[in-house]
C-alpha cells in the first residue's frame, strides 16, 4: 500500500516541507501498554539548531489538537490536554 498524502489534502510541496523536518529532528516512541500511556519525543538532531527545537513545538501542539480531536470525532471519548513544561 502507497501511501498518498492527496487523500489528506496534502500538496506534493507540503509534503516536501514537512519532511524536511526530518532533517533537524528526530522521534522516540515510549509505549506502555499496561499502563495505558504513550509518549512521542522529538529531538534535534544537532541540539544547538534553535530552529529544529522551535519547529517540534509548534509540533507537538498542533499534533495534541489533532489528536485530541480525532478520539472524540472517532471514539466520542472526551478529555483534556495538559501542558506540561
């Protein structure tokens, strides 16, 4: 299976764009099943890149809206996103 970011409404440049992060970050995956808990942590690649640092904000809070959305659109399941610093 092919996956085609048009279905999602993604331009051939955005994609473009978005991997480009790529290149300045990258993503740990901390999963904990029995505990119900999921955790996704983006690093710098080089940790002076104030940039990559900048970018994987402005990440991680579009990303917790989608998700946010997505399980109550989805699942109608209801919740809050906490912020933690």
């Amino acid at each position: 299976m092919t996956f085609n970011p048009g279905m999602f409404g993604v331009s051939p440049q955005q994609m473009q764009q978005a991997r480009e992060v790529g290149n300045h970050l990258r993503v740990e995956i901390r999963k904990c099943p029995s505990e119900g808990r999921l955790e996704i942590r983006y690093i710098a690649i080089n940790p002076d890149d104030t940039q990559a640092l900048q970018t994987a904000a402005n990440g991680i809070d579009t990303l917790a809206e989608q998700l946010a959305f997505m399980h109550d659109a989805m699942f109608g399941m209801k919740g809050e996103i906490v912020h933690v610093d």
